[in-house]
C-alpha cells in the first residue's frame, strides 16, 4: 500500500472547485452519534477498502464524534446524505481531513472537489495554520488527483505491505458491491512486486 500524505498552510492556495447544479446543503452533525458515523464510514468508504473504524465499539466512536475539535458535516441531496467529511483539529493548531468521500449513487456528478473544497474552508474557519490529510492506493482512484487540484501538496509518500481481502467490505455485510469500487487486484497491480511490475 502506498500513502501520500498531503498538506495546505495558507486558504489562499486553494484552488475551489465549483459548486455542482442540484439542491445541494451541508449540515452538522452537531449531535455525536456514533450510529450516523459509523453509517457515513461505511456508506461512503464501504468501496474503497474502509476497514479501520470497523471494529470500533459504540464507546470508541462516542469518545471520538464528542470531542469538541473533531466535526463532521454531511452534504445533502433532497434530504438524502450524499457524502460527508470529518475533520479533525485536535491538535491544534493544524485540521487533519480525517475523513472525505461520496456515497456510492452520487459518484460521477462532480461533487468530490466540492466537498473537498469545503472541507478546506471549514478546517481554516476552524483556526487551522495547516491543512493535511493522507491518501492510499485502498482509497477512490480520484481522490489524489483532487486533492492536488485543490492546491494540496504531497510532502510525503511512503509504502509498506497491507494483506488485502479479495472484496471491499460493501456498506454493510451482505449488502455486496454497487457502483464504482476498488477490487484488490487493481490495488495490487500498481504496488511493488504487482502486476504492474511483472
């Protein structure tokens, strides 16, 4: 697996991305509950080998959704959530995106760099001096590409061995895969000792 990590220390680096036609809103989810962030995780990350806050308990997730630097915002399409952010600003004075994406139906409607957009806004109304997140090649084929677009810059890469199922985990079990997806052959065709290098 390779990880990029990314940052941004200045909001006038960012390069937005245009707001997409629809009735589109973001709320907060002022309110911790650990039911909606799991569904978020899973709704949105389901696809892309999101495995990490799988085991998590009710607790681990109250303890995390409570703390009064982490945010998350999710953005509505006629009240129904199409994608979400988590931002992370515990240790101040930097916002880490702890986590961004797009549900599944509404993947291929340019909403991404918006998202994106307006996470980065948030984390700097939030006091940030810097912005960062990291990527994977376990992540949405897109989303360094808009990461960069953004403005973002890779300030470091770096690889090690992660032991893959043969499917992503879907949003809940049993559900299966529906929409794009990343099968983990594609993930291990581009790492080291792939079928890229063969």
């Amino acid at each position: 697996m390779t990880t990029w990590s990314l940052e941004m220390t200045n909001p006038a680096e960012l390069q937005p991305a245009a707001m997409p036609p629809g009735p589109l809103e973001f709320r907060r989810a002022v309110r911790p509950s650990p039911e909606l962030g799991r569904f978020l995780y899973t709704a949105a990350g389901g696809n892309w080998f999101w495995t990490m806050r799988l085991g998590w308990t009710y607790e681990q997730w109250l303890a995390r959704l409570s703390h009064p630097r982490v945010e998350t915002w999710v953005l509505y399409e006629e009240g129904t959530p199409a994608g979400y952010f988590e931002l992370d600003g515990i240790t101040e004075p930097e916002v880490e995106i702890a986590y961004l994406g797009v549900l599944p139906a509404f993947i291929g409607r340019r909403l991404g760099g918006w998202v994106l957009t307006t996470a980065i806004q948030r984390a700097f109304a939030m006091g940030a001096a810097r912005v960062w997140v990291h990527t994977c090649t376990l992540d949405s084929p897109n989303a360094l590409a808009n990461y960069q677009s953004r403005g973002m810059r890779i300030f470091k890469e770096e690889g090690e061995p992660f032991d893959l199922p043969d499917e992503t985990p879907g949003p809940w079990p049993g559900a299966g895969i529906h929409g794009p997806h990343m099968p983990a052959s594609a993930v291990r065709k581009w790492e080291p000792g792939g079928e890229s290098n063969a």
